[in-house]
C-alpha cells in the first residue's frame, strides 16, 4: 500500500511510515494512493459475511499486502470484537449503534484498530512511541481505552476545559498508567492547532517519538470504513441507501467516502451539523470559511475546522469533469440544526419511537427527515454516534426521563479525575512535552 500527503500527490510513502508519523511533513493528510473496489463475490453476499470477516476483507483490499495475512487477521479480530447493529425506526429511517465498544463511542473502532496496527509497527523499536490527540468529546476516551497499557506506548490527550460531558471527561482522566489527559484553557481547535504544530516542531520531533490518534491519521480513518458495510448487510435489499452522519471533524463521513469507493452503492451522504456549519455552508456557497467553534448541546461536534476537510476535497479533485464543488455536492447535503431543534427532536424520536436518542444523534435524525423531505423513497441510516448516557445530565432534562447508564460508565462516577491544566499555548505545551517525555 502507498500513500501520498494531500498538498504533495507526486510523493509516496509506506502504510508503517504514515501510521507512525500520522502527519505528513507538509502539513497536508495521508490518503491512499489507490482505493480498489472490495472484490464482488463480498460485495454482492455481504449478509451471508460476518462483521469480523467484513472487516477483514475491506482491510486486506485496502491495505494490499502492506501487512502479513496471519497479522492482519489478529489485529483486526483484536480490534472488530462488539457489534455495530442497526435499530428500525421506521419504513425509511434506521439507526446505526456504534456504542457497543468500550468508551462506548463509534472512535472504539478506529481507536482499537489503530493501537493495534501501531503495537504491529512498533515492534522491536528501543524509543517509546507517543500518541499526541486532541478531542472535543469522544476521542478521547476512545483512544485512552485502545492504548491503555499497550507496550511501547504514551499517550497525551488534550481536551477543551468545560467542553465536554463529565462522563467523557472521567473516561479520559482517570486511567492513568500510560494515558496523560491535559486540560486545556481553550476549544477544540486550540486542542488540535497544538497538536498538529506539535509534528511540525523539528525540535520535537527529533527528541520525541510523536505519532497522532486523530482522525488524521489515516489508521483512525480506514476502519471506520467497516461498519459502513456492516450496516448496509442489515438493511432491506434493494433499498436506496442514504447514511447521515452526525459532523464535527468529519472523519466519519470521510470513512464513508472511502466505501463508498470501494463499491459500497451508497446513493448519497447527509452531513449533519450543529452551528459548527462550515461545511454545510461550502455545500450551498462554494466557499470553505473556517472559524472559532461554538459551544453546543452537542459538543463532540463543536468543530471550526474540521481536518478532514482535506481528504475530502481531495476525494472529489480526483473526479472528472466538475469542479470540486460541483462533485462534492452532488454526492453530499449539509444540514445545520440549533440546541433547540436538537432537543425538541430528541423528544419526538422518544416519543414517536420510544428510542433514547444522544444530542449528536438527534441533529442526525433532524438532518435525515430534510433531506427525505427533499428526496422521498430513500432508506436513510443515522449513525449514532455515542451512547446517550454519556450526556446524562442534559438526555435526562430534555425527555424528562431517567436513563440507564451502563455499568463500565456508572462505575466512572466514583474515580477522581486526574488532569494537567494549561494555557492554549504552543510553548507551554511544548515545554511540557520536552520535560516529561524527552
């Protein structure tokens, strides 16, 4: 497998060299030199497959012998070991749970299979490799539980200070061992502009072994692309199909371009956004403006500049005929929903279907019902995103309704948060880094 960085597609690289170093020298994001079709005798009989063996065959078409048979099966059997099962709402609208894992959030996906392809990589090497990742929400716990205690690794989470749920706060906190959360004094963005300054920093990169657990890198990215395919299997034959997908820094939806390149006959994509639209708002205008992120009821989506952005301009550079534009648009819509159309939605899906939908969700479900209002006679799969008691305080206020917790969360209550607090500031952050990991 070759990969090439989206602001330099005459220069290639290795799958080993772009996992570890997770971003390119030039600033720009790893892509796939080639996106070959999943072969047909899979694509046509995918009911007859398992999710595990789903993702097998995706990741052995994708990857094309970048890693030994026998390890690739064990890294993705590792990885892929909870289901992702979709939940009838009604004749048109469907719900794709991907919280089944262990931080009970879709990231369990590419969080586990990347520690696990990194673990593969970084055999034998005497440095200890350092995960550098920002989060606005989910990430976060995700990537904390994938490498926790995982040899050779450290992880170094940043995360927006009063941003995120006090649950998901606690799932990136409280681990300890090889996870350090820092609690930084800013957004998202800030969070994410430090990272990626981080890999850019030739002083830091010599001293430290730094490698990302964002979605940009490209091992995040690539099994996201497996459920796509999962769900798909579970719908009705013949359907339609129309996945929306709830948007902060669009790496799922960048996922889901990749299957869909890889022949899944997805008939079209639903960006669904809070007021964080920068996206929606290139889909209608043309023009891509990137700004500070906006607190909201659904904070893993509160994104200004969303990174995969990048990947999924490139995606469409590569068609013929139209301008980017013209082609994105053509395959993807963008809808944006306030805090108020979210929780009167979350209501309606509780009450219509008696389903306890999160605030991600329900900006999906809203987004979902414009777009087949638009286009009727679509079979429309909302992917939810995160479990809904992950946001306990604010689902229980809206239905006025108690909700389960599950227990791996409950028990998080009683743990105390462990944190470095620190100013959004590229110097502090770096001499922090020299102190504690070089």
């Amino acid at each position: 497998m070759k990969l090439y960085s989206t602001k330099s597609r005459g220069h290639y690289t290795s799958l080993r060299e772009a996992v570890l170093r997770g971003l390119p020298p030039d600033n720009g994001l790893y892509m796939p030199a080639e996106i070959p079709a999943l072969p047909s005798d899979i694509l046509d009989n995918l009911p007859a497959f398992s999710f595990t063996e789903i993702a097998m065959a995706v990741s052995r078409t994708l990857l094309q012998n970048a890693i030994p048979e026998a390890d690739l099966r064990q890294i993705v059997e590792e990885a892929v070991n909870f289901p992702a099962p979709v939940v009838r709402l009604d004749e048109q609208k469907y719900v794709l749970e991907l919280f089944h894992g262990p931080s009970l959030a879709f990231k369990d996906f590419g969080a586990r299979f990347m520690a696990q392809l990194m673990s593969y990589f970084n055999r034998g090497e005497s440095r200890e490799l350092v995960i550098l990742v920002a989060t606005s929400g989910d990430t976060g716990g995700a990537v904390a539980a994938g490498f926790y205690q995982t040899p050779g690794t450290r992880v170094v989470i940043l995360y927006p200070s009063g941003k995120v749920s006090a649950l998901q706060e606690k799932q990136l906190t409280t681990l300890g061992h090889n996870i350090t959360a820092l609690e930084i004094d800013g957004t998202f963005d800030d969070c994410q502009a430090m990272v990626k300054q981080a890999f850019l920093d030739p002083e830091l990169t010599e001293a430290i072994r730094l490698t990302s657990a964002n979605s940009i890198n490209i091992s995040r990215l690539i099994p996201q692309a497996f459920y796509y395919f999962e769900a798909y299997k579970q719908l009705p034959a013949g359907s339609d199909v129309v996945f929306c997908v709830p948007s902060g820094n669009f790496g799922n939806l960048t996922a889901g371009l990749l299957a869909q390149r890889m022949g899944l006959p997805v008939k079209h994509f639903v960006a669904a956004t809070n007021a964080n639209d920068v996206v929606p708002e290139y889909l209608k205008t043309g023009s891509f403006n990137p700004r500070p992120s906006q607190r909201t009821l659904s904070n893993a989506m509160d994104v200004g500049n969303p990174s995969n952005f990048a990947r999924m301009q490139d995606l469409y550079q590569a068609m013929e005929q139209r301008s980017t534009w013209n082609n994105m648009r053509a395959n993807i819509s963008g809808y944006r929903f306030t805090d108020e159309e979210t929780k009167a939605a979350m209501r309606e899906v509780y009450e219509r279907y008696g389903y306890v939908i999160d605030p991600h969700g329900a900006v999906g479900y809203l987004a979902l019902q414009s777009n087949q209002q638009e286009n009727p006679g679509t079979t429309g799969v909302i992917l939810e995103t995160a479990h809904p008691a992950k946001f306990l305080p604010d689902v229980e206020a809206v239905l006025d309704q108690n909700v389960e917790v599950p227990q791996r969360l409950a028990e998080l209550s009683g743990l105390e948060k462990e944190a470095v607090f620190m100013d959004a500031d590229f110097g502090v952050f770096k001499s922090w880094l020299q102190d504690n990991l070089s």
